[in-house]
C-alpha cells in the first residue's frame, strides 16, 4: 500500500513563474491536506479539501496561492508568479474519515 | 493563538544516554500528536495521547501527557543513533483533527 506521493520532491522556479505542487493521498483516503514548513519555523496549516471541495482554506495565503482536489488525479497545490518567500518545503497529508493523517515526503520550493 | 512550545530546541547526546523532551502549552488539548522528522522527509506520525495522565510506549519511547492535558513529554532511554531526527508535537485547533498546530521542535544528535 503506497504512502501519500508528493511530486516532485525538488522545485526550482524564477521570480514570476508558476509552481504546482502534485499530491496522491493514500489509497481510501479521501481527505488531503496542505502544509508549508518555512525555515526555522513549525509546520503550518493551508488547506483541507475533499473530493471536488474545498473544506477550510483559512492557512491560504489570500492571493496567488490556491488548491484543488478534482474527482479524478491528485490534489494539486498552486502558487502563481512565486516570490522569494514563496520558498520552503510544502507537505501533502491524507487520512480517512476521522482518522489520524499520515504526511507525505514534501516537496521542496526553491525560487530563484 | 494556541502554541506549543518545545524544549529543548536542539540537544546532542551520546549514544546509550537517556533523554526527556517537551510539549507546552497554556491551552487544553483533546489529543496531542508526536512526529518524527528525518532530513528531507515528512513527519511520521509516532503516537496519539488522549487522556489526561495516560503513558503510552513504543519500544524504547515513552509518551506522556499531562493530568490537565496542556503538556507532554517523550523520554527516550538508550538512545541510538537511529533516533536522530526532529520530534514534533501537534494539536489540533478548535476541536478538529485536522488543522494541526505544530510546535518548531526539538531537533535530537545521539552520536555514535
């Protein structure tokens, strides 16, 4: 049985371009969840979606950040004309109906 | 805002010493979780304590929380090098378990 798959795990974009972050939950979860872990500081929420809904996005940045988690393919995290700040290692988590959430391996942004 | 803090924020010790670190807060918790982190990888989820006063063990970790449910502590005895890593705690936010707050954690050396 196959963990929550991140891809890719590096990123590297300039200032301006778009990154999309993929995420595959684990086979019978249909919850996902986005996290951003900045340098020297603790991971932090972003998004909870379900399938085709969005359920609570209130760790969303206001623009140029947003998600998805169509009802087919993986959740997909995207951040439009990245910044600097943008840069920092984003994690995918699933879990089924109230069950614990298990942490994919995260990808890691880094805008030049 | 719900924190947690962990301390301490960096320790280095030798292999086959004991160790304790710790999870505080102000606020009650229904649940609090504790992750390892790896280098380059996702938190892996190691245990969830509930109830006020429990002790959970996983081999060579314990797990505790405290009577009033606003603190934890890992003890780990024996430590090998294998242990190193980054021990987080998180809670969930407003009662769901979902919108995890993590505290920065402890990142834990045990040298050969």
């Amino acid at each position: 049985n196959a963990g929550v798959m991140q891809n890719p795990r590096h990123l590297v974009r300039r200032r301006g371009q778009e990154a999309r972050l993929r995420c595959s939950p684990m086979k019978g979860h249909s919850h996902v969840y986005w996290y951003r872990q900045l340098p020297e500081e603790g991971l932090k929420f972003m998004v909870y979606l379900q399938k085709e809904n969005i359920i609570d996005e209130s760790g969303m940045p206001k623009e140029r950040f947003s998600a998805e988690f169509p009802k087919e393919g993986p959740s997909i995290l995207r951040i439009q004309q990245v910044v600097r700040g943008d840069s920092a290692a984003y994690f995918c988590a699933s879990s089924a109906v109230n069950t614990e959430a298990f942490f994919g391996q995260g990808t890691r942004l880094t805008v030049v | 805002t719900q924190l947690l803090e962990q301390s301490p924020q960096f320790l280095s010790i030798q292999e086959g010493e004991n160790l304790t670190v710790y999870c505080n807060s102000s606020s009650v918790f229904s649940s609090l979780q504790w992750y390892r982190q790896e280098p380059g990888e996702g938190p892996v989820l190691l245990v969830t304590v509930v109830t006020g006063g429990e002790v959970k063990k996983l081999k060579r970790l314990t797990f505790q929380f405290g009577d009033a449910r606003k603190d934890s502590s890992l003890h780990i005895t024996a430590a090998q090098p294998g242990d190193t890593g980054l021990y987080l705690c998180a809670a969930g936010r407003g009662g769901s378990n979902y919108k995890l707050t993590f505290g920065k954690g402890t990142l834990l050396t045990v040298n050969p």
